[in-house]
C-alpha cells in the first residue's frame, strides 16, 4: 500500500508538470479529502491518514486529521534507547498510538504556507528496547545478563500551533505536509523494567532520571501530527 501510495503521488504530479497546468488556489466553500502518512514513509515506517476539511475562503481552511496506529521498528536508531548509554542494543520496537487533530489554516500570503492552529490528541506509544547478555558498568556498578526496557508515553492532549504548506493543482489535487506540536508540553514517561541483569532502585531510578532529561530535549516527543499526503477538492 505505502508503494501504491508513492506511485500514485509520482503520477499526480508528474501529470500536472507535463501538461503545464499552474497552481489553481481553492475557491470558498470547497470541501476537500486526502489520504497520507503520519511517518515519513522509510526504513519501515508506515503510519496511514486520512484527512477532510472545508475551505471556508482563500485564506482559511477548518478539517480534521486523524493518523491510525502503527508498529514501527526503530533500532539503531532509536533516540530512546541511545539516550539510556546502555551497550549492546539488540533491537527496538515502538507501538505507535493513533493521532487526532481538529485544526483551522491560515494562509497570509497566496500559494505561500500556512500557519495551523487547534487540539491534537496522542494515544498512548510504547517502545520496547531489549539489550544483549553482558557485563555492564552502569553509574559505577557492575552488572551482568541481559535487559528489556518498556517506555510509555501517556496519552493526553495540547493546544497546537504549527507550520504547513499544500500545493493545489488544476485537476483538483493538493499536495503538502504540515507539523503541528503542542509547544512545551511533554508527557514524562512511565518504565518497566525487566531481565536478568536485575538492576538495583537505585540505578533504575538514575537511569529513569537520565532518560526523562533527554526526553524532553527532543522536539519530536511533544504531543503532535506531523502529516505529509496528497488531497482532492470536492468542487
């Protein structure tokens, strides 16, 4: 489906190119519906979405997203398991918890981006990382065996504010992507903690302090949609 999906974006705009239509900005009153990801579609990444809105003029457009759940393998690069400066990192798997937005666009400038403003809610996403059998020197104690850690984010809710552009074809075809996060608001994460290396309170507790830290570093752990997918105007 995800490889559908990118022909299908390749022919659309190709299309247009070839036949040397300009950009047609929607009209008032124009309904539109669209389809997309909510992960950039690589290294096994697959989070489909499905979008409608409602062009109330030239400058403001009100809709919805809402992005289904998806399981996405992360390893190596896994910002999670990296920030735990945990060796031997056997694999990483991250439940992700769908996504919902109602939000309204403001475009200041013709055919220019475009400001977003709403609610977005996040489900719960978890991520499991699994390391190796080994000796382990954590925080200057000596531990042998291996280790699982399970990191929850809470679902929850923000108000969003963020950034967009859609670029409209003649054929009645938007093409754009958008990141809308809840500025500031990060969710601390809950652990579970398990394995034969059987770590003391102690450590789990510096480690659980060390992980929260580099957690809310990361704009990417806000709540949020980032959307990228192609659209039609119901005109």
């Amino acid at each position: 489906m995800k490889n559908l999906f990118l022909l299908l974006c390749f022919i659309v705009l190709a299309q247009d190119a070839l036949i040397g239509q300009a950009i047609d900005y929607p009209s008032k009153g124009t309904w539109q519906l669209g389809l997309g990801f909510g992960e950039i579609p690589m290294d096994g990444s697959f989070k489909p979405s499905i979008t409608f809105g409602y062009h109330i003029n030239s400058k403001f457009y009100a809709g919805v997203i809402y992005q289904f759940r998806d399981q996405i393998r992360r390893d190596g690069s896994s910002f999670n398991a990296k920030s735990s400066k945990l060796e031997g990192l056997l694999r990483s798997t991250e439940k992700v918890a769908h996504r919902f937005m109602a939000h309204v666009r403001y475009t200041p400038i013709k055919n220019g981006p475009y400001l977003s403003g709403g609610i977005v809610y996040n489900g719960q996403d978890i991520e499991t990382m699994q390391f190796d059998d080994r000796v382990r020197v954590v925080h200057n104690v000596e531990y042998s065996g291996n280790l699982s850690i399970q990191q929850s984010r809470p679902a929850g809710w923000g108000f969003a504010l963020g950034l967009g552009y859609q670029y409209h074809f003649k054929n009645g075809v938007s093409a754009g992507f958008e990141w809308t996060p809840a500025w500031g608001q990060y969710p601390t994460p809950t652990y579970r903690w398990d394995g034969s290396s059987e770590f003391t309170e102690e450590t789990i507790n510096r480690l659980t302090s060390q992980m929260n830290n580099a957690f809310r570093k990361s704009v990417t752990n806000m709540y949020k949609v980032f959307h990228i997918g192609l659209s039609y105007r119901l005109q």
